[in-house]
C-alpha cells in the first residue's frame, strides 16, 4: 500500500484526499456526492469538523462554518506566498542601475 502524503493546513494535519476534497468545497460550494473528488477524504473531513452533510440533503456536501473560515484563511496565506514569491523575480531598478541618476530614475536612459 503506498503511502499517503500528509498536508498541514493551518492547526490540521490531513491527506492529499482530504486537501482534495477542501479545496473543491471551498472553490466549488456544495457539492454532491458524485461530485466530490473522493469519498475517504470527506470523511476525514468531517472527522475534524471542517465539513459536513447537509441536514436537509445527506448526498450534499458542505464546509461547516469552521471549515469555511479555515480554507479562506489557508487558501488566502497560499496566494500571498505565491504573490512574494513571483515579486522575487520581478527585476526592480536600484539606485546602481545606469537607468538612475542620483537615486532617482533617469526616464532618457535607454529601456531595457
């Protein structure tokens, strides 16, 4: 049996299913039964209290309201990380570069 990989979402610990499953909910909404990508890791889910079924529906599947919090607060930190990390490679002109004069740019120099 192959081992499973184990995520760390804010304060939980949970499978690549589970983190599956969260990230459809939380982009996605509601969803059936047959809609979700995996039925073990909605159980794992429910087990931590992040999701549930629908008391008036039990094939719909929904985020409870901690779980609704947690993924938009995970899934916000995620895009932000990956918004520092793409800055990082933005080359920005320092006060070193030809194109500035006297630490101010120099808008005649040539563009780059």
């Amino acid at each position: 049996m192959p081992e499973k990989n184990v995520n760390q979402i804010r304060a939980y610990t949970m499978s690549d299913d589970a983190l599956a499953v969260f990230t459809a909910l939380y982009n996605k909404g509601p969803l059936s039964n047959a809609d979700l990508p995996n039925k073990p890791g909605m159980r794992e889910l429910i087990s931590l209290n992040l999701a549930k079924k629908d008391p008036k529906d039990e094939e719909r599947n929904l985020l409870t309201k901690l779980g609704s919090h947690e993924a938009a607060v995970y899934f916000t930190e995620q895009a932000v990380r990956k918004q520092q990390e793409e800055s990082k490679t933005v080359d920005v002109p320092t006060a070193e570069d030809e194109s500035f004069e006297d630490g101010e740019p120099n808008h005649e120099a040539e563009p780059a």
